[in-house]
C-alpha cells in the first residue's frame, strides 16, 4: 500500500512537472500585460515604454501598458501580486512598492514576498529642480530659503513613499531644513504643479525634470549623486554642491508573482536582457538621464534586494517618513 502511494506521488509529480515545462514551451502565446503603478509621463511609465516594443519582439509578442496609479505604486503591485502565475502580467517596480511602502503600512493588501524578481532594468539620480520664478538658483540657496521660510517650501513628489519622497525627505535630514510634502499620483502630475507653480520643489526622476529643465520651465540645481554624471554634465553633484552627506538614487525592475513557474522567469529574464542590448532602448533611456543596470540572473536581482531594502528602511525610519 505505501509503495502504490509513493508511486502516485511520484507519478504525479511528474505529470505536474510536464505540464509546468509543457507551459513554458508555448509561452507566450498571447499579448503580455506590463503594469505601472503610476501615471502616464512619470520615470516608471516612461521606462516601461521605452523598452516596450523591443521586449515585445524579445518574447515573439506585444507588451501592452497599463497604468494602474494610486497609493505609492501598491495598487499595481497588488494587483501583480494577485494575479496568475502565468508570465502575462508583469510589474515595474521602484523601491517604493518593493521596500518602501512595506515598511511604512504594514497592513498593505500584499506582501513583497508575493512578487518574484526577474531583473533589475535601470538605475537613476534624482535631479533637483525649482519653479524658476522661486529666484533659488543653487542647492545653498534652496537651503537658505527653507531655513529661513520653515514650512512654506512646498515640494511635489509622484506619491508617499516614492523615490523623490524619500529623497526629499533625506535631502531635509541632511540639510536641516523643513519642506511640505504635497504628493501626485505619478511623476508628471507632480512636475505640471512645480511648472505652475502650484508647488515650488521637486526631487524628480530624469525623465520627468530634464526635458522641463532643458525647455525653461524648471530650474535645475543639481544631481543626487556626490559627482556630476555625464548623462547630464550640466548640473552639479552635491559634494561641488556643497551637501557631500547627501547621496541617493534609485532603481526599476521587472517582478511578476510569486508562483510563476522558473522557466517562464527564465524567459522573461533572457528577453529582457535581449530588449536592454538594442541602441535604440539605449538610446531613448540615455537622452532622459537614465542608466542601464540589468541583472546577471534573477536570482542576482534577488539578492541585490535584499542589500538594498536595508537602506530604504533605515530611511524610513532615521528621517520619520509617516503615511500621509
């Protein structure tokens, strides 16, 4: 009896494993759904549609682009989270929803654990920038202004909890200074009110500041880098700037959820790589300041994680970043 049960188990198990590789052999056979958890002309959305088509040609099938913004990027991730385990839905993600957003509500409808990484994409400064009408033309005087003014600064952000959040919120531990977070639900809606002057501040992503910067309607002050970078030689590092203690930058990956089978990681993972090395991708992410930095392996992504939600935690926490 208890060897006809062991043979069942184990006939079963093969069955199980057959029929996982029988579904990684025909995937994909359908559109694949990237999901971005902000809205349209943010960093994320723009990264996700940079590489869009040329990962669409990687996998044999179109990437279709849904912006599902709201709650720091944790209603995409969720709704990953959730989501079959097939390798059709597929999340870019910041530290935000990964790192942050766990670690500042602790009854989010997810957990990071629910999310399987496939690769990091990209890593990026934040660029600093003001309303030129502010008459703040470097990072000292933006400091001398928010001493002077305590509160009456007013700085957008794409969300709580997102990238330039907490590197404003790093910027105001560092400098002594005290800013008021106004959040947006992405990266675009954030820069429009700094533009109109609705808010004064932003510590945005590239390719939401830099072509702003570039037209005149924003003033850049510097990049959140200790040296300048040659994606944009123009503005200064903050140890030229005069604040050598501040230094952050942030990264996009790829995750889908937890269960998806290994093989159709590993085919997610080997098309990204393949979308990444065209010029084109190159290209379209270099002109709006953004860097490529692609994983050797998911597992390589993995780790890279688990370093790197240590800094964001202990960001969280040394500079008191609440809900909102």
């Amino acid at each position: 009896m208890q060897k006809r049960k062991l043979l069942l188990t184990a006939l079963a198990l093969t069955a199980c494993t057959h029929a996982t590789l029988a579904q990684a052999q025909a995937y994909p056979n359908k559109p694949v759904k990237l999901v971005v958890g902000f809205a349209p002309g943010g960093a994320a959305d723009f990264v996700a549609r940079s590489i869009g088509d040329a990962l669409g040609r990687a996998l044999g099938q179109p990437i279709v682009i849904e912006n599902k913004a709201g709650a720091g990027s944790s209603i995409a991730a969720d709704l990953v989270a959730k989501s079959a385990p097939d390798g059709y839905t597929l999340l870019i993600a910041s530290p935000s929803s990964i790192s942050v957003n766990p670690a500042l509500n602790p009854k989010l409808p997810y957990k990071p654990s629910e999310l399987q990484p496939v690769s990091k994409l990209t890593s990026s400064p934040l660029v600093i920038a003001v309303n030129p009408a502010t008459g703040i033309n470097t990072v000292q005087e933006l400091i001398a202004r928010a001493k002077k003014e305590p509160g009456k600064l007013n700085f957008a952000t794409s969300g709580n909890g997102s990238a330039p959040h907490l590197g404003a919120a790093l910027f105001s531990q560092v400098a002594g200074v005290q800013m008021q977070h106004i959040p947006f639900r992405g990266g675009g809606p954030g820069i429009q009110s700094v533009i109109a002057g609705d808010t004064q501040v932003t510590f945005g992503t590239p390719p939401s500041v830099l072509p702003q910067i570039q037209a005149g309607r924003l003033r850049g002050l510097g990049v959140s880098t200790l040296e300048r970078t040659p994606l944009f030689p123009d503005l200064p590092g903050m140890k030229e700037a005069g604040l050598p203690d501040y230094l952050i930058d942030f990264w996009y990956g790829f995750f889908v959820p937890a269960a998806t089978p290994q093989p159709i990681v590993q085919k997610l993972f080997e098309a990204t790589q393949e979308a990444m090395k065209q010029p084109g991708v190159r290209a379209a992410l270099a002109r709006e300041g953004t860097e490529i930095s692609v994983s050797r392996s998911p597992a390589d992504y993995a780790a890279f994680l688990a370093q790197d939600e240590k800094f964001w935690v202990n960001l969280v926490k040394s500079a008191d970043v609440k809900l909102e």
